[in-house]
C-alpha cells in the first residue's frame, strides 16, 4: 500500500553557492569550480581527508550529503540496510573518463581508474556513514523526478528502505550541480510532500 | 639521501593528494600504511607511478611492494640502491 514520504532535508550545491533546505548557507563566487568545493569543505570544518582523493563527482556529492545530513537526520533510528542512495545525472563519469584518458598517453593513474564509474559517489557516501541499503544510479538526460520519486517511493513504500537519500549529482568541466534529498516516512515539522513536483522546485531554487 | 628523502615527501604528498599533510610531518622512518599514514591500495599503485614517472624506475616484482613502501627511507634506499645498479 502506498503511504506518504517526505523530503525531511535537502541540499543544493549549484554556482559557487550551496543551499540547505532552501536558505544559501554558502558562497564564494570568486573560487574556481574545483576550487569551490575545497573552499567549502574547510568553511563547514568537515574532517574527511579522503575528501581530497576524489574526483569531482564523488567530492560534490559527498560534500552535498554530509550538509543534507547535518542537523536532523537521526542516523541511530536506522539499521544500516534500511538507509539506500538512488542517484542520477546526465554525463555519467565522463569528466573523469576524460582525465583518465589523458593520463593513458603516459602512465595510467590508479586513482583516477577507480573514479570511472558514477556510481563511486555512492559508494564513498555509504563507507562514509557505513549506509549498506539497496542502491543505484541512472543516468538520463534531465534530472527525470518522476521517475526518481516513482523509484525511491517503490523502494520506501515496500519496506526495502526506511530512508533514502536521492536526487542529481553532475560535474563536468566547469559546470556542476548537486541537489540531494533526504526521503523518509515520518513526518517532521519541516518536511515537505515528496513529489516529482516538489523535486523539481528545489532542484532549480536559484530560480527561485 | 636527506635530498632524495625530502623530495620523496613532497613527491608523496603531491601524487597522493594528502593536502591536509605537510611533506615535513611525514617522519623518515614512519610506516606508509596501515598505522602510519594510513595509505590504501590505491596509494600503492600510485607510488609505483610514482617511482616510474619521477625515478624511471619499474619495479618488477610485486613481492617487493611491502619492503620497498615501508617507509620514506626504504623507499629511498631502494631508488640508491637502483640508481647505483644502473650507473
């Protein structure tokens, strides 16, 4: 049977700028892009050297997620198999592929090897907070939150997960955005309905 | 040996991305894995690159990883030692 879920916290990391839960909470507009990210890691005193043998992708939603979880989420309530990530963007890992292949010319480099999936992100995430629940990536042209809210709603509603964190994680080049979602059953005071709708509205917050 | 010793430090922290470290808190004799600086396997393929790209040096058989990577200061033994073979 089909019940309710919410959107318990969200977080936007788009042009230099991060919002949580709809508020900017931090910019620094005069960073390059790759920059930005370190930039950011030390203005929240975040303690994961790992951090800095990442790529891009997996640093961005890394960084997203650790602000989508501060404050509110109650990691406790959860066995690890009950908290899953389901993720998405349009290039894959091909920035990454990109400067992997370079590095062919001369001498292939371990490190970026192991970032040619997209899926690493998800993966860094969990041994991180040592989530084990059901998860995936999909890669589709646009941000596709029907489907995604369709998905993770099939996840939740059918007791494979009680939490899920979702939603867009992209770098390529210069141009970046990340826009996580933590999903849950209860209810809290400042929750909001999960629907594709409501994806779509925080998803492009500098829009207004 | 101090020169190639400290060289190595930088070269370490540069190829690794340990941005948090500094190449003079690397002490000489501190492990690189496990309880030392905690490097994983990943580290140990790039430190093979590492003697490759810097030192021409390929090292041929992987049961001599473990001695080699010790430490900064077997590391630098064995790329003396090498270079001594080789001149």
């Amino acid at each position: 049977m089909s019940t309710n879920t919410y959107i318990n916290a969200d977080c936007v990391i788009t042009g230099n700028r991060i919002y949580k839960n709809g508020r900017p909470v931090f910019d620094d507009q005069a960073a390059a892009a790759p920059d930005f990210l370190v930039s950011a890691y030390r203005h929240f005193d975040l303690q994961y050297p790992k951090f800095y043998k990442m790529d891009h992708t997996s640093r961005l939603g890394w960084l997203a997620n650790e602000l989508l979880l501060q404050e509110g989420f109650q990691k406790e309530k959860y066995r690890p198999e009950e908290v899953g990530i389901v993720l998405s963007n349009s290039n894959s890992s091909l920035d990454t592929d990109i400067r992997y292949y370079e590095t062919v010319q001369s001498i292939p480099s371990p490190a970026l090897f192991v970032y040619t999936l997209p899926n690493i992100v998800i993966g860094e995430i969990s041994i991180c907070h040592g989530f084990k629940g059901e998860n995936a990536f999909f890669v589709s042209e646009q941000f596709d939150t029907g489907f995604i809210e369709q998905y993770v709603n099939g996840l939740v509603n059918n007791n494979i997960l009680q939490a899920c964190i979702c939603g867009w994680v992209e770098w390529l080049g210069n141009d970046y955005r990340a826009a996580l979602f933590l999903v849950e059953k209860m209810k809290t005071a400042n929750s909001v309905i999960f629907t594709a709708e409501n994806l779509n509205k925080i998803y492009q917050i500098e829009n207004g | 040996m101090d020169k190639l010793i400290s060289d190595l430090k930088s070269q370490i922290v540069t190829q690794l991305n340990l941005q948090d470290i500094k190449p003079e808190d690397i002490g000489d004799d501190q492990p690189l894995f496990v309880e030392g600086l905690g490097l994983d396997s990943i580290d140990a393929l790039e430190l093979i690159v590492l003697l490759q790209q810097q030192y021409k040096i390929k090292l041929s058989n992987a049961d001599e990883g473990p001695k080699v990577f010790r430490t900064v200061r077997t590391m630098a033994e064995y790329i003396t030692a090498h270079q001594a073979q080789n001149s």
